[in-house]
C-alpha cells in the first residue's frame, strides 16, 4: 500500500467562515496502481493533490504514506519526502526556461545532493525512455509544447519516485501529443509505476486501471477497469 487516506478533511478559513473542500476523503492506492481521479473545477481535486504531495497537509485526518504515517512530519521530513518519493507533472510544464532538457530532467537530483555527472546520466537515460534521448541539449523554446511535457515527465521519473502525480497532463497539448504522454503514462504503469492522476477529461481517465469521481470535496469509488 502506498497511499491510505482516512477521513481526510481540508479545510479553509474566508473571513469569519470556514469552508470545507475536502470532506473525508478516504482513500487506498495499491503499488503498481493506475488511478485516475475526475471531477469538474472546483470540486477539490487539485488540493486533494496538493495533500498527496505533500504540498500542503490535511486539516484533519490521517495520511499513510508507504506504511509511514505522515500526521506531525516536520517541513524537512516532507520536503525529503516530496524530493525522493513523489514524481509531480503539471499541466504547465514548469520547465526552467534557461536550462536545457538534460539539465531540467535532473534538477530533483540536484536538489538530493546527486554527483553532476551521476545525475546527467540518471538524467538522460531518463529522456531516453519518453523518446527524447535527440533533444538532451534542446532548452524549452526549443521544443514543442508535447515535447516539454515529456522533458517534464522525465524530470518526474528520473529518481524513480514510489509515486507519480499527474495534474491535467494533457490538459495543454493537442491531441496527437496528448496521446504520446498517455502512451508514455502506459509504459510507465507496465513497468510498475505507481501513478495518481487528475483529470476532468473522460477519455483520459478511461486509460487508467481505475476511475474515482470527486466532486464537491466528496471523493467517491469508480470502475475498475483492469
């Protein structure tokens, strides 16, 4: 088990009101798992991502991560968390738009105190396996919007993370690159990949091995489609 949410509440404070966007959420993710979690805008998908990395933490509730509960972890304890366990990709790519895709693939290795030729080779083999092993010396201007979110799928595999976090990853591209990231996503899963992701796009969830709805902070069980 990799990811165990129970009764997982988040809330947020406007003026003298509180507002509750999550509302025990429990959920359970298998290692090896593909998930994808659907729901309109507004229906706390994407902090119920934030919560699932670690970006922000629940108001209350309990989340076990890998078997460790995560409840009272300090900011460093989840920063080292997020930096070798969680693999994010945005719908926005969040390219460094100076570094070239070599060494934007290997930033988190960086930020883990990886040697610099270590960590170029960790990084290319990782552009290898999403088909941009031609591109290692392309900067993001350089690249086509598909091409980025590959560079950027990379980045999040290369320190081969328990868990990948997708957020709308192909909400930006058109539909030919759309179908390589969830081709990539497909191997990736065959491999063993553990992978959540969050989508308002049906036929994106539909590549999933399993669909779970969230809608108005209330998270919900779908097909399992494996």
């Amino acid at each position: 088990m990799i990811v165990e949410m129970k009764d997982v509440c988040k809330d947020f404070t406007m003026g003298k009101s509180v507002v509750h966007i999550l509302k025990n959420v429990n959920l359970r993710v298998n290692e090896g798992e593909y998930l994808a979690v659907m729901g309109p805008s507004g229906s706390g998908k994407s902090t119920l991502m934030n919560l699932l990395g670690f970006l922000d933490v629940p108001t209350s509730g309990d989340y076990i991560f890998d078997g460790n509960d995560m409840k009272n972890s300090s900011d460093n304890k989840l920063a080292d968390v997020r930096n070798k366990d969680i693999g994010f990709i945005f719908q926005s790519f969040h390219l460094m738009p100076k570094l070239t895709a070599l060494d934007n693939t290997a930033l988190p290795l960086m930020y883990g105190g990886i040697p610099k030729q270590k960590r170029r080779e960790m990084a290319a083999e990782a552009l290898k396996k999403v088909g941009l092993e031609d591109r290692l010396d392309h900067r993001p201007d350089q690249l086509s919007g598909g091409q980025c979110q590959r560079v950027a799928i990379a980045r999040a595999i290369v320190g081969e993370p328990k868990l990948l976090l997708a957020d709308e990853p192909t909400g930006a591209l058109d539909s030919e690159s759309g179908k390589v990231v969830l081709e990539i996503f497909r191997k990736l899963h065959d491999a063993g990949s553990t992978i959540i992701m969050i989508t308002h796009d049906l036929e994106v969830a539909k590549h999933a091995g399993k669909i779970m709805y969230i809608r108005d902070g209330v998270l919900t069980g779908g097909d399992t489609r494996e």
